[in-house]
C-alpha cells in the first residue's frame, strides 16, 4: 500500500514499543481469521507464550502470516497533528504552535523519550489484536481513506470479503479504543504541558474511529444495494389487455432499460412513487408504465431488471407483430407494468 508522506514514519511507533513481544507474553494467545461465512473474525489458533514459530492462518487467502494489530490504527495517531487540523475543532484551535510541535514531534517518533512515552498508552494488550494479515491491511485500508477525506471513493475490492468481519471487529473494541485515545491524550499533555492537547487528541481519535466505523458500513450497504438490484425478479405475465402495440416498440424499450443499468441513482432507477402510475419509458407509440398500489414507499427498481420482466411480455403475449398485456412483479406485491398508446411528439423523463 502506498501512503501518504505524512505517514512515512508509520513503523517508528511500533519500534518505540513493539507490540508482538507484549501480545506474545500472555500464557494463551488467541490468533483470529475470518470465519468461513466471512461475517466474523473467530480464533483458529492458539498458542502458549513459548512458541516462538507462530503458523499460518488456515485461509492461506487471508495472508501467511499472522500480525498483532493496533485496534486505534497507527495511521489516526500520526495523522492528528497534521498542519489542516490545526482547524479541526476548538481545542485544536487552542493549541499553541510549540505545544502542537512537541505532540507532532512525539506520534512521529522524532523524540524517541516522548514516543515512548506515548507508546506505553497505546501499545497495550486491550489494544492489540492477534490477526491474519489481510485483516490487518483491509482495516489499516479504511482509516486511510478516512484521514485522506476520502469516503465518497470506494475501498477496493479486494477487501470486500473482509468487510463485516472488520466492521464486527471494530464494533467489539469501541469502548477499549476510547480508554486508549484517553490514556494516549494524558500522556500527551504531560509532554505539551497544556491541558488542550489532551481533549483534542482524545476526540480527534475517537472521531475517527466512528468515521472508519460509518465507512464500512457504507460500503457493506451499498454491496448489498448492488447484489439486490443484481436479483432477477419473479414476473407473471397476462395478455387479457389486448395486443395492440408493436413488437419493435416494445424491444426498443427492453433495450434502452438494459442500457441504463441496474442501481439507485436517478438514471438506472426506475422508479414509482406509489399510489399510481408512472411513466418509465417509450418508444414510438408505446409507453411503459409502472403501477402501484394506493399507499407504501417510494419504489425503485433497477432499470435492467424491469427489462428482464418485460421479456416474459414479449415471450408469452407476443402474435405476428403485435404485443400487449401486462406484467405482475410477483416480487414486489401490488407492482405491475403495463404498455399504454402515447402520441409521438410526447417525450419521457429519460
């Protein structure tokens, strides 16, 4: 992974107090991987604190090796006095410029007797974590992005298997990481000598933990948007309206909803407002509209998916040329399509 300049220094301070030699001292040490499920992190090691040859997690895919994880990402702790948060909230604001070097100077290693001294907080067992590397690499990923300000960009998708067991896994040590940002703060004000630089660093942390926290469970939401507007939906068709309408009019139309894609955005949504009908699409002298019931949420469906629906029309109520009828999506209860006349000059909303 590639990062930023300001995160050059990300090792010095696990050398300031090498978390492996602490997390090992313990007479059981658990080792953690993602379950087969992939929806929670479970032990599948354990070893006694004489074993100095740890193996390789089970899921040879989730890395050959196992890492100790700092809970609070290092990544967070360095980045906090970064010169843009200087701004970051009132008690950043009252940070005096040597007070913010020394704090700066002592997350970065560049004292080693203060790093130390901010080490001793972090590098604690309520703050560590035995797990297969990608775990390790997929988490250190989120915060990432969360200090780069970037949240609208997608994490990749190497990591998506990991998502829930990463977002159980930070749910679990939330309380845990708050006492740490606490203890690490206090450590920082007896450095600074100001009070500030203690409340500031503690929220800092602690807000960006709930950042990494949001993130990951915007990704796991949007996953599941996708993998939803993927399902085929169960379409019945009926022919009872007449066929009136032309074969060519009504491919076109299965054609541009395949065009416009599956998703929740206004142009691959083919949405309803429930209560009536709405107008999804046209061609020629065809219209399609999608109906509702008299009450319920707004409806949207993916556009491709309508189109797939729509195939059952074609395949069941088509004679010569002409087609008519509509289809029930089984699926969605009171959701029905139905092909109606428009005159040619009408436009539609796409």
């Amino acid at each position: 992974m590639t990062y930023p300049k300001h995160l050059a220094s990300l090792g010095v301070m696990s050398a300031c107090k090498e978390p492996r030699p602490l997390y090992l001292k313990q007479t059981k040490v658990n080792w953690y991987e993602v379950d087969e499920s992939k929806s929670k992190l479970e032990v599948t090691r354990t070893t006694d604190e004489d074993e100095k040859n740890i193996p390789p997690p089970k899921d040879t895919d989730q890395g050959s090796r196992f890492v100790v994880d700092h809970v609070l990402e290092l990544v967070v702790v360095h980045s906090a006095f970064e010169e843009k948060n200087r701004r970051y909230n009132d008690d950043a604001g009252k940070i005096s410029d040597e007070a913010w070097k020394k704090a700066k100077e002592a997350v970065d290693g560049e004292v080693p007797e203060n790093c130390k001294k901010v080490a001793e907080k972090i590098t604690v067992l309520d703050n560590l974590r035995g797990v297969a590397e990608k775990i390790n690499l997929g988490k250190e990923a989120v915060f990432v992005k969360v200090i780069q300000e970037k949240q609208d960009t997608d994490l990749d998708p190497k990591w998506n298997d990991y998502l829930k067991a990463i977002k159980g896994y930070l749910d679990d040590f939330k309380s845990r990481v708050e006492s740490t940002a606490d203890n690490t703060g206090t450590a920082l004000k007896e450095i600074t000598e100001e009070d500030v630089v203690a409340t500031y660093f503690s929220q800092y942390c602690k807000d960006k933990y709930k950042e990494g926290q949001a993130y990951v469970q915007g990704q796991l939401d949007k996953a599941r948007d996708e993998d939803s507007a993927e399902a085929p939906l169960q379409a019945k068709a009926d022919c009872a309206d007449g066929i009136t309408h032309n074969v060519d009019d009504l491919t076109s139309i299965i054609k541009k909803l395949k065009e416009q894609g599956n998703g929740t955005k206004k142009d691959n949504c083919c949405t309803l407002t429930m209560g009536g009908c709405q107008q999804i699409q046209y061609s020629g002298r065809t219209s399609l509209s999608m109906c509702g019931p008299g009450e319920g949420p707004e409806q949207c469906t993916g556009c491709k998916i309508i189109s797939d629906a729509l195939s059952s029309l074609l395949e069941t109520c088509k004679k010569d040329d002409k087609v008519g009828g509509k289809v029930e999506l089984t699926d969605l209860e009171g959701v029905t399509l139905g092909l109606g006349i428009i005159r040619p000059s009408r436009s539609s909303r796409f």
